[in-house]
C-alpha cells in the first residue's frame, strides 16, 4: 500500500514518541555510577595466601560446603607420577616458601597444579606442609566477615609470581608499560640480595627482572635504566579531584616498607597522600576517610609467612570495625584481598590472560552494607565470578567516574556484581582475640 503524505507524517510522529517513551521508561543497568550511594572505597592488601589455603574448608552460615575448595592435594613423585595427599591443618605460623616467578611456574606444572611439593622448596618432604589449609578456629573473624558479606572462590593474583609486581598491579593495573617491559621479580641489590626498598630511593644497582629478560632499576622515571613510567589509579584520582591515601608503613627501616607501592612512582611517591598505615583507624574513627584508600602493614600484621595469622587478622578486624562503627560505614565497600600466593597450594588452575597471569587463586572478600552475591542467588555471600587485583581499580573507575587506565583494569572482572544496593547489611560485632602462638622472628629471606 502507497503511503500518502499525511499517513507518512503519522508515522513519523508515531516514531518519535515510540523512541522518546523508550528514553523515559529505559530501565538503567543495574550498575551506574550516578546511582551508586558508594563514597569510600577501601583497598585492604594483605600477604601470601591461597584460597584453599584460608577458604578450602570454607562453609556458609547453614552449614553447607558453598566455594570451591578442596581438603586434597596433588603431589608430583616421579616425572609421570602423581599422588593425592589430605591437607594439613595450617597452624597460626608457618615457614616462607618460594614464590618468586620460577618457583611458581614449576608448582602449577603447566596448569596440573601438582608440583608445589618441588616448588615451594623446603616442602618436599612429608607431610609437605606447604599443602595446608585453615579451619574456621584458625581465623574465625575472617570467617564470620565471608559468612555475613561476600567472599569470592573465584579471584586471582593478577601476575604469577611474588609481591612487587602483583602490588604494581594493584595501584597500576600493570607492572611495566606493556608485557615484554614488565616487572617480574622482587627487586635486589647488586649480588642478589633481598631490600625493602623497592622503589625510587632504592640503592643504585638495584634491579628487578622484566619479562623480556632485561634488568631495570625498579622506579618507574624516565631515567635511563628505570623502568617506564605509567600511569597510576592515584594520578587518575588527582586529575579528576578524587581525594585518596595511601596507608603503608612509610619508615625504610621496616620489614613492610617494601609494599608502599606508590614509591615506585615519581609522580605520587612525595604526596601528602602517602601516610603512616597506623593512621587508618584514626581517619575512620574521625569520619576523615579519603574517596579512595589503599591499605598495607608492616610484615607482622601482613600475614606473609611466618608471621602470626592470629596478630594479622587482629589488626586488619580492628581497622574495619572503625569503620564499621563510623559514619562511613553506610557509604563504604571494603575489598580485603591477599596479594599471591606465598608458595602455598590451590587446587584451581589459573587461566592465562597474558604472558604474565593469572596467578594462584587468592582470597577477596567485599565487606560492605551492600555486600550481594547477585551472580548466586542461593547463596549471596559466596561468588563465583571471576576478578583479580586490577578488578578493584575497575571498580573504583566505575565508582568515581574515572577513565580507564588502558591496563589489565579493562578486561578485569566487574566487581559491581558483588554489590547490590537494595540491600542493606548491618555492622558485624567482632571481638579481638587472644593470640597464643608465639611470633617469630621476621629475619633472613623474608621480604619477598
């Protein structure tokens, strides 16, 4: 049939409204930054844990085994040959495995994550005590946060192999410009010495290993032998007029100053914004929290092996209960991650993204009045989507407004999944526990 010119303009007209009725009653995604009642995100870095390691016997509040775990391990005994063994109990302290880039890359054998008995070093010998795994008495406190908020089964050390790259990772989305350039092993000083220094006041000579095989100061400046400078979540922040911190032990001397990440960056190292760990809990109990908070401790409140996990859990449960018990508390989402895997086993095959991660699986948990598994309806307080380190800066990009880095924070998992904003979760009451086991002496290779 022939349209005449007034039919046609009926259509037209017919068009318009259709299009301009489909603006006013679009549904937005569930996730929008204007929508989001978020003003504080807190980015809690702990050390060298697996999953399996805190979370492989994990059980919901009912009762039922709701993550991925296991209470089983594969040991390699011949070059064909394999064995299952249990898993210990992990004890409140337990010697430091390797875990350095080589060490990992032998303990997953090519994905059959069967080899951690060779590659740990000093667990070949049974009952191979790399291969252990918490119960609910070891950390109870942290069992109850993963109980009543969300715990992820799912989350991954953004680089497979030891501390410096994977916290570059966590303020950078990258440890280097692009793969070949990137940082891969702890820095060390000439000779191979371990340091605390691993940034731009580390002593000349000092070098991390990149990808391409090339030796690098580790500060990332444009002079000559350092490595490439990049961008950070932090200089994003203060383009865009975010406020943030960065709480970390800020004193060189102090088994911990190794994981002040932002020392790597010319740009931040020197801003008002890099402070004294110690001084969370006062910001807190102030209500003078930045938009956007990094967190790190001193190595005997961090839970790298062999420090107390007892006096660890203690410190971290005491600086979310400042927040819980603030005003912040209502506007806040806590993410509390490990940041690898510290040569323990994880029964889960990382999956290759790059040339430089996945990692081991590693613990994250969202603390957070909107703390909602919404990819697990059955059980909201276990997910199993997939996120890593970077996945936080995604989130504090979607949060603030802020453009993406380029980086790994692009094809990171999206943690908006584990918030959902019709919910609203009351403060946890936790209570500080009394730490029986002895600390020991945090001496020799222990920075890494």
């Amino acid at each position: 049939m022939r349209h005449t010119k007034h039919s046609r303009l009926l259509i037209i007209f017919a068009l318009v409204f259709v299009l301009l009725s489909s603006s006013i009653f679009f549904v937005p995604p569930r996730y929008v930054h204007a929508l989001s009642p978020i003003q504080h995100l807190i980015f809690i870095v702990k050390e060298n844990r697996t999953f399996d390691n805190y979370f492989g016997a994990f059980t919901c509040l009912d009762g039922t085994t709701c993550v991925n775990g296991t209470t089983t391990g594969m040991i390699r005994t011949g070059p064909k040959t394999t064995q299952t063994i249990p898993l210990n109990s992990l004890t409140d302290t337990i010697p430091n495995y390797c875990h350095e880039r080589g060490c990992a890359l032998i303990s997953a054998d090519g994905g059959k994550m069967d080899n951690f008995n060779h590659g740990a070093k000093g667990c070949n010998v049974a009952p191979y005590p790399c291969y252990a795994e918490a119960n609910q008495a070891l950390i109870p406190n942290y069992w109850a946060l993963a109980q009543n908020y969300v715990l992820s089964d799912n989350t991954y050390s953004s680089f497979e192999g030891a501390s410096f790259a994977n916290h570059l990772f966590t303020v950078a989305g990258a440890s280097g410009l692009d793969q070949p350039d990137s940082a891969t092993t702890n820095p060390k000083l000439p000779g191979g010495a371990n340091t605390r220094n691993w940034g731009c006041d580390a002593a000349t000579g000092t070098t991390t290993k990149l990808l391409n095989g090339n030796l690098a100061y580790p500060c990332f400046s444009s002079q000559p032998g350092a490595m490439t400078t990049i961008p950070t979540l932090a200089d994003e922040m203060n383009t865009a007029g975010v406020s943030w911190k960065f709480y970390a032990d800020t004193v060189p001397t102090v088994n911990g100053y190794q994981w002040n990440t932002l020392n790597a960056f010319p740009s931040v190292r020197a801003s008002s914004g890099v402070v004294p760990w110690s001084q969370f809990a006062r910001d807190a109990a102030s209500n003078q929290l930045p938009q956007f908070s990094w967190v790190t401790y001193p190595t005997k409140y961090s839970e790298h092996a062999p420090a107390s996990s007892c006096i660890g859990e203690n410190q971290t449960i005491s600086d979310i209960e400042a927040v819980m018990n603030s005003p912040a508390w209502s506007s806040t989402a806590i993410i509390l991650t490990w940041d690898d895997y510290g040569g323990f086993y994880d029964h889960v095959p990382p999956p290759t993204v790059d040339g430089l991660g996945y990692g081991f699986r590693v613990p994250l948990m969202v603390i957070s009045p909107f703390a909602h598994a919404n990819d697990n309806l059955t059980e909201p307080q276990v997910t199993h989507d997939r996120f890593e380190l970077a996945s936080v800066l995604k989130l504090a990009e979607e949060v603030f407004g802020l453009p993406s880095l380029g980086q790994r924070d692009a094809s990171a998992g999206d943690l908006m999944s584990t918030l959902n904003f019709a919910v609203n979760n009351p403060p946890l009451p936790l209570q500080q526990r009394t730490c029986s086991g002895k600390q020991v002496p945090l001496t020799g290779d222990f920075n890494d």
